[in-house]
C-alpha cells in the first residue's frame, strides 16, 4: 500500500487523539516506518532523532530485541489470562512484586491498568471507595495543581487543568479544584525557592480550609509537570506538599506517568526527596511504550481500609478486561531488567546531567525565556521580550513553526501551544546525540526566528 493510499484512509477513519479534527483533514498523517535506539524515520525515509521519546514515553529506546522475545514467549505461551476469578499469570504476578519493590515505603499494593489516564481513574474511584467504606462520604473534592495533566479519562480529565482538556465537555467541575503551581518563572509572589514552595503550600492550606478538610478527599500532583509545560519545581517542593497533604488529613497522590522510569535520573521521581505517598500512579515509561501498560500503586493503610471495611463477600467493583495483561507484564519485566541490569537507568543519570548543561547554553538565543530542566525532562519557553517575559502574539503561530521547522532539521519534540517545548529524549541516548538533539534545536530556533511573522513580534532581537 503506498503512503498516498494510506494518507487518504487515515483522513476518512482514523481520528487522532487530541488532534483538531479540521485541522488534521487538512494536514494529513505523517506515517512512521521504522526506529531504532534514538532514531525514527518516516515513511518518506526521512531520519529524525526523538527528542520526545514517542510521547515522552519510548525510555529504553527503539528496537530492542529481547523485549520482542519476551512478548513472543508470553504470547506463545499464554496470550491472556484475565485478574478476574482470582486467576492469575507468572509475569503479572512478578511485575507487581517487582513494582512493590521499586516504589518507596508501603506502595506495596499493584492495580494495573491499561495507561496513565485509567491509571488515575483508578486513584480517584478507590479513593471515593476508600472514604465511603471507611465512614468519610464527605470526602470528596480532589486538588491538582493548575498546568497539571492526568489524562482525559471522563473522571480524570477534571483533575487535569489544562483548559483544551476542560473546553466543550462536561466534567464534574464542583469536585474539581486547583493550587497554585510551582512555576518560578511565572510566580507573583517572587521566583526564589522559598517563595515559590511557599506559593503553593499555602494555595494547598487556603483551599483546605476553604472547603473544610472534612470535604477534601485528596491531592493530585506530578513532581515535574509534563504537558502543562514542563515546569520544574525547586527542590524541596515535593516534600512540602506531601508533608502539607499529610498534615491536612488529605490523601497525597503522586502521578509519575511521565516523571517515573528514570525520566528525572532516579527510577521515580518521589525518591529524591524522599517522599512516599499514600498512591503512585505510573504508565509511559513502564512498558517504554512496547506494550500499553499502566500501573496504581497503592499504600498500606488505604490498601487496608478497603480490604477490611468493603461490604463483606461483596466485589471492589473496579476492573478491566485487560487489567494485568500478561504481555504486557512480560515485556515491563524485561524493561525493567532493561533499566537495572541493562544500565539504561545508570546511562540516563549520567546524560541526563549533560544534557541539562548543554540545553542551558540555549538560553543565549533571543526567542528563549527560560531553559529548565530536570534529568532528561526539559522545558524552554520561548518569548518575546526576555525582560518583561512577554508571549509572541497567536498569529506568529509558533508552536506549528517549531514543529515544522524540528522535523525538517530532523529533531522531534513537544511545541506546546503557548511557546514551551518539551523535551523528553530517550534514556539510552549518548552524549554525541543529546549534542545533535542540541545542534538541531538551535538551528530550529534561528530558522523559526527569520520568519517574517516572528522577526516582527520579537521584541529582544530589536533591541539587541
Ligand atoms: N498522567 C500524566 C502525568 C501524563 O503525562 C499522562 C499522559 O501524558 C497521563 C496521566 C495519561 O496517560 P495516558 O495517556 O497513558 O492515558
């Protein structure tokens, strides 16, 4: 079939996930081939290295075998098995063991999922599950952080705050209810570690007490926000919230979707301030993306509550057909061993600290505010005066200029709608392709610059 073809059946049947419909029937597909360690190349032969690692999820890197062996031997040996009946399979049952030891403190408790949003969907449904049957039905509004992104799964969508997730649909709004994020670039109240960790924690309190603790049910946060534009809070800042939840008597929810699996160096996020919430969810990174996967990794005490105080003989009435898919438990161990003994984790850390100084050095260039990054998870927000920190106007259409712009120079990344690329790039990658991710950036960012429509709303370069 030739990719003609194949371009016109995708504009007649294939809708694509967050996509704006028109727009995509005017565009057209772009139709992957092939990969391989950091690299991709479409269907034209055209070779890009993934500076977004799919979709921030691609940790391991394309192409390895022995994780296409693992989901052959599962496959061939037993495609499926379900979790219902109390029927279980060798991988899932190892996974979860796996998990348990991998998350901090008492997480020791697995539900799996399909991927992030079911994942969070799971939180939130054992979360009203766990108040209900513990004597707290009160207990029902959820905090996230505004910019944070959970999924668009009907419940989760409302803990996500990003206003395209929100527009045109109906959520529960009167359960939803937001905190400041730790966006030091951006934060009113001074861009000091202090003050931003004091930002939030005391957006957390205010929220609290304006509800009544007796109503709030939990706090959903994730370490790094991802999709809300990459924001980077201060060290210090987790351990303040998770501390500040505890104290509120309100659940604490880490959301590692993207943040998990070495993304930030260590395998979670959590660990480097030695946080441990009362849930983790996690997915993405998981499976790195050979298989979808998704996993909710409970704490003892609410893991406890449900299975002593649920209506006797009665069903936790929360499940999937493909909970626990043994395929893709299969190839999550082998991930896993991939990390740990195949030195995908250790190799992260080590270029993760050479790719945040070699991004930094792009903070020279007119259209970039600020570079943050935290191992290989990084943000560059772009705009058009580096000093009053103002945006280029809609019309410059930058983020559809970037785009273009990288996958002509060969690099993919994120080009967020309001100026921030996101950058995510394998962990297997070398310090020779992090300087190329670098090299085509740079190049992307000067040719986008030259454009007429961006040369005439920047208002840096004139005045250099
Ligand atoms: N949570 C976070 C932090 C995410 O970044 C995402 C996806 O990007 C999700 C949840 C949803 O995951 P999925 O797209 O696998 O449903």
């Amino acid at each position: 079939m030739t990719v003609n073809s194949l371009e016109a059946l995708d504009r007649r049947h294939w809708v694509h996930p967050v996509a704006n419909w028109a727009g995509h029937e005017k565009r057209g597909v772009t139709v992957m081939k092939s990969a391989k360690g950091a690299f991709i190349t479409d269907a034209d032969g055209h070779e890009l290295i993934d500076g977004f690692a799919g979709l921030w999820c691609v940790n391991v890197g394309y192409g390895h075998e022995s994780i296409v062996e693992a989901a052959a031997r599962q496959m061939r040996e037993l495609p499926y098995a379900t979790g219902y009946f109390s029927f279980g399979s060798e991988p899932t049952i190892r996974l979860a063991a796996k998990l348990a030891e991998l998350t901090p403190g008492d997480l020791d408790h697995i539900y799996f999922s399909l991927g992030g949003s079911d994942a969070v969907d799971s939180a939130l449904r054992l979360i009203q599950f766990y108040y209900n049957v513990t004597g707290r039905p009160t207990k029902k509004a959820i905090l996230s952080l505004e910019r944070g992104y959970h999924g668009s799964s009907s419940t989760g969508a409302g803990v996500t705050a990003l206003p395209a997730f929100h527009a045109g649909f109906d959520f529960p709004a009167h359960v939803h209810h937001y905190v400041t994020p730790p966006y030091a670039y951006r934060n009113p109240t001074g861009s000091g570690d202090a003050a931003v960790i004091a930002a939030s924690v005391a957006s957390l309190r205010a929220k609290v007490a304006e509800l009544g603790a007796e109503n709030v049910a939990a706090f959903f946060c994730e370490p790094v926000i991802g999709s809300g534009g990459v924001i980077v809070p201060p060290k210090g800042w987790l351990r303040a919230m998770r501390e500040t939840a505890a104290e509120l008597d309100i659940l604490f929810v880490a959301d590692e979707v993207i943040t998990g699996f070495g993304r930030t160096g260590p395998m979670f996020a959590c660990e480097a301030e030695g946080v441990v919430p009362d849930m983790m969810t996690m997915a993405k990174g998981l499976t790195s993306g050979y298989a979808p996967l998704g996993a909710l990794a409970i704490g003892e005490t609410v893991y406890r509550a449900i299975a002593d105080n649920a209506p006797a003989g009665g069903p936790v009435g929360h499940g999937y057909t493909y909970s626990g898919h043994p395929v893709s438990a299969a190839v999550a161990l082998e991930v896993l061993r991939l990390y740990e003994e195949g030195g995908i984790l250790a190799n992260g850390q080590r270029v993760g600290a050479y790719f945040e100084e070699r991004l930094a050095t792009l903070a020279d260039h007119p259209l970039v505010g600020e570079v943050r990054a935290r191992g290989l998870l990084a943000g560059i927000e772009l705009v058009a005066d580096k000093v009053t920190k103002e945006k280029l106007p809609r019309e410059a259409k930058l983020p559809d200029h970037l785009f273009a712009r990288g996958y002509a120079n060969g690099v993919i990344f994120r080009a967020f709608a309001d100026d921030i690329i996101g950058l995510a790039p394998p962990l297997c990658c070398s310090e020779a392709e992090i300087d190329l991710i670098i090299s085509r950036l740079r190049k992307t960012l000067d040719d986008v610059m030259a454009l007429p429509e961006v040369a005439a709303a920047l208002k840096t370069a004139k005045a250099a």
